[in-house]
C-alpha cells in the first residue's frame, strides 16, 4: 500500500506549521510535526538532569520512554510515559534542547521508524528539516519552505506577543540565526532541500498564497 505523503521542510520559522495543519485539513490527511518529537525528547532530558553530551545517559533515557500521541479532531496531545506535556513543548528552551540533541545519532535513529508510523491511509503532511531528504525519500511532493531571517524573527515575535509574551525581537533573531547554523551544518541529517524539492521563499508570501501554491502543484501530479 502506497500512501501519499507531502513533506514541508525548511527552517523554524518559515511558517511550515501553519502550512502543514492547513494542508492536512483541507486534504484530509495525518499530520507529522517531527519536531515535536525532537522537543519531547529534549523535554525528557531536561526533565531528567541528563548532560546533552552524555550519550550513555540519553541512550538509556530514550530507551525507557514511551511516547503517544491521542490524536482527535480539533487537538493533538502528546503523551509521555502517559502524562499530557502538550503545553510545555512550545517553550524556548525546549527548543533549543531540541535543536541541540537533534545532531545527536542515536536520538535520530531512534526517532526515524516513528516518524514513519505516521504514513497512513489517506495521506500525510511531514514537516520538519529532513522529510524529504532522510525519514520519506519517495515522497510524491517535496516542499523547502524559506523566508529571511528577518522575516521569520517578525514573525515569531508577533506569535510570542499575541500569546501575551513580553519578547525581544533581537533575541529572537540572534536565537534564530544560531538554531539555522546548527540544523544546516551538523553532519547527520542537515537542513538541506532535497534534489527533487519545490523551494519557496515565504518572505513577501502570505500563509494562503504558500497553501494555494502547495496545492495547485499537488493537483498538477495527479
Ligand atoms: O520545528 P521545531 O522548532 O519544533 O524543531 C525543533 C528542533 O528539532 C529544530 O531546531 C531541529 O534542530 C530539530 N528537528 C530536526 N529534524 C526534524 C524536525 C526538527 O532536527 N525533522
């Protein structure tokens, strides 16, 4: 059985998240927010007092965790070891945790088969840094979703205010600059579109504009 997956790629802050509800809404199909995945992961960590170097201790930990996701129509809960975490995932520190321990091979590996558990029936939106290129090489359409990170600084600090947040947006940019430099560069799995990707630059693009553009190429493959 061949399901029909999409991937959206690109760096935090292109507005792949967005995108990719849109899409799955409007198509019908599952969702996989990988970076999730990577932040439960870091959130355990953390929890834990674990060391980012210590490879024995996060070898362990990842070994020993159960992640679920209970996924309904109107929200998705992340579980881990059956509590609700949903709440603590968005969190700066998890993120750069995340973005940390994602270099890290052994929490790759072991995150790459339940990444593909997500590929089924009608269809599936992938977003994260390495859909297309590493977890869903087959794909039947591969987006690389970009925008300046200037752009992408605006539009996080915008997200942070309207949830009440008193942010810096040089801060955010510094921050974003330096999450950019170590998801492109690391050696396993970086940031990069895959050969056969559309890239789109979302920097003087609306959400609906890159949703519409998505689509109309989805339905030129069929
Ligand atoms: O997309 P999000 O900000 O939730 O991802 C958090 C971190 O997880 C990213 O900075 C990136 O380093 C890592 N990640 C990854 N591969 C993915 C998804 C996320 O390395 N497929």
């Amino acid at each position: 059985l061949i399901v029909p997956v999409i991937t959206i790629d690109g760096p935090s802050g292109a507005g792949k998240g967005t995108v990719s509800q849109i899409l799955s809404e409007k198509l019908g199909w599952n969702l996989l927010d990988s970076g999730s995945l990577y932040r439960i992961v870091a959130y355990a960590i953390l929890k834990n007092h674990i060391n980012l170097d210590d490879q024995v201790c996060i070898e362990q930990l990842i070994k020993s965790i159960d992640i679920t996701y209970n996924v309904t129509e109107s929200s998705t809960e992340v579980l881990l070891d059956d509590k609700n975490i949903t709440n603590y995932l968005r969190d700066e520190k998890i993120g750069e945790t995340a973005s940390v321990i994602a270099a890290n091979e052994i929490v790759r590996g072991y995150l790459i088969q339940k990444q593909k558990d997500f590929a089924k029936p009608p269809g599936l939106i992938a977003d994260g840094r390495d859909m297309g290129t590493v977890i869903f090489p087959n794909a039947l359409l591969k987006i690389f979703l970009d925008a300046s990170p200037e752009e992408r600084a605006r539009r996080r600090t915008k997200q942070l205010q309207d949830k009440g947040l008193d942010v810096n947006i040089d801060e955010i940019l510094a921050n974003i600059i330096d999450r950019d430099q170590r998801d492109r560069n690391r050696s396993i799995s970086p940031l990069v579109p895959a050969d056969n990707a559309i890239v789109i630059d979302s920097t003087n693009l609306s959400i609906n504009d890159v949703v519409s553009y998505i689509l109309e190429s989805y339905a030129l493959l069929r």
